[in-house]
DNA sequence: GATAAATCCGACATACATGTCCGATTTAGA
DNA sequence: TCTAAATCGGACATGTATGTCGGATTTATC
C-alpha cells in the first residue's frame, strides 16, 4: 500500500505532467485542484524537491515542474521518499529469513511483493495520464482523483 | 504489508498450531517463546479470541488454543481482526473509482492487490508451519521467526 | 479457604504519520 | 523600491498503532 504521503506525491506528480509546459504550478493551487490539504502538501512538494523529483522556483509566480519528462518518470521514482519501494528480505513473519533457506512463509511473502514492486517500477507516469494529457499545452482537465474532504 | 499486530497474531498463531494437543499456552510462555513484548501480545491475544480465532481458558493452567485445526485456518482469518484483508476498491491514487469505468492506475492497483488476497486467503497455516510439526504432541521446536529484542 | 496462575479490562505512555501554523527568505512586477 | 506571491524551515497539534502498567476476576491446586 501507499502511503498517503506517497499518493499525493503521486498526485501532485501527475498534476504537473499534465502541465509540463505551462509555468510552474504552486503549491496552494495544486492543492486546490487536488483538493489535498494544503499546507501537509506544501511539505510533501518540498521534500519531493530535496529528493530531485521536482524543480522549484521561489519568489512571485515560482512553483514546481517535473525535474524529467513524464515518460522518464516511473511511480516508484516518484514515491521512494516516502515509501520504502525495495522488496524487504523478510517473510510474513516479520523476521529476516535467509534468502538461502528460506521458509515457506518467506516464499510467498515474495511472491506479492514482487508483483508489488514490479508495478511500482515499471508503470510510468505517462501510463497513468488520461487520454492524451501528456505532454500539451494549455490542457487543463485534471483527473477526478481523491475524495478527500474539503477542510 | 501486514501490520505488527497482525505478524504478532500469525506468529501466536503458528506457535499454537505447534501445540494443538498439549495443554493451553498462556500468554506470557508465548511471548516468551516468540519473543514479542508479553502486555501487547496479550492484548493481540484477548481480541483473536473475541474475534473466535482462539479458545480461552481463565485461572491456573488455563491459557490459549486454537479454535480450529491449523489445516482448516488461513493466514487471512488469522490476521483479518487486524489487517483488512478486502481488496480495498480504490486505484493507486487513493480514490474510489468507479469499477465500470477503471483508470488505469486502478487496474495495476488491482493487480498487486489480487495477488495479496490470494496469497492471504489461499495459505493455510499447515503451509508455514516446518517439516511435520503440525498436529503430533510433545513437538517442542519452536520455529525461529522473529528479530524483536528483549526489553 | 488461601494462594498463585492466568485471562480480562481500561488507563496511560510513546512513536510516527498526518495536519496546521507562523515567520524568514526569495523574487517578479508595479 | 515597495508589495505580494511564492518556497523554505521549524514548531506545534492531532490521530492511530504500538507498548506498558495496575487492578479485577476466574480457577486449579494445596
């Protein structure tokens, strides 16, 4: 599972595929059209900006963009900040199993967590983008993504 | 991912199967066997029995035993008290999306998502239990499971 | 009947993720 | 040069999972 740190990096990261060309987007209207809470996705872009994912600009009309093209951009590069993307060597029992005998338990921990980071690593954000939303100008229909109250 | 309360469960779980025939095990001999904090698994231990998983026994020499033959118990009814097992109807974007109409974030969700509740609902504890330890008396190996320290 | 072993129950403590707030700094534009 | 828009950074609040503690109750054994 994501985090929900993870899912507005996520989001935030689709948003602004969808405005690759337009000047930065700042954080208060990303979080409008997201409808996240604002201040709590202020933090999660600066910290996505520490990580290299995001350039950001300061001062009057500054904002964030995308540091790579969207096609460049998988979800696991987006949301590694915040959730841990690596298959941990454990089992379903919470111990390290040694990966030279592993238990049955072991096993089938891997199985669904392959699949989980084999999903994570190799859907790009354009795999996500509706229609063709990728990488226009002036294309503004953001996806109908969270339920999120309005606070 | 399953939670801590929930690999606690699975662990109390497969340590009883291990002893399906001998007397109940309190909660305090299986944490020390398993090496978990003795309070939380105690409490872990009160809600698997309200939730039928176990039979619990009060006073001297009473303690814990299955509600059920290790065969006929999967990981998901152990755990279900404590880690939702549904497959959650929300893509990776964290909203409900509609089923008639899936984004292709939703799918991929999905994806992962059906390979966790499979795994969940198909593995017996007879399936993660060592060599032939399920069901005989006496047996008194311990798997050797977690890294918890001692406190 | 007294004692000790055990479940039960709730109150409290701690850790971390999430969310809010405010002040400092940068910068485009009037 | 002033103002407003924006990032930046840290302090604080809240919620939930985890962990700890103390007492009440049940019950086998002496």
């Amino acid at each position: 599972m994501l985090s929900r740190s993870g899912i507005y990096a996520l989001q935030a990261a689709l948003h602004l595929a969808q405005h690759a060309g337009d000047r930065p987007v700042s954080a208060a209207r990303m979080a409008e059209a997201l409808e996240v809470p604002r201040d709590y996705l202020a933090k999660v872009l600066r910290r996505l900006s520490k990580d290299g994912l995001l350039d950001s600009t300061r001062g009057v009309r500054g904002g964030y963009r995308l540091s790579a093209s969207p096609g460049e951009l998988t979800v696991d590069r987006v949301v590694r900040a915040f959730d841990d993307v690596q298959t941990p060597r454990q089992c379903l029992l919470g111990g390290p199993c040694h990966s030279d005998r592993p238990c049955p338990a072991h096993l089938r921990r891997l199985e669904w967590n392959e699949a989980r980071s084999r999903i994570l690593a190799e859907t790009k954000l354009t795999d996500l983008l509706p229609d063709g939303t990728g990488d226009r100008d002036g294309v503004d229909s953001p996806i109908q993504l969270s339920t999120n109250k309005r606070k």
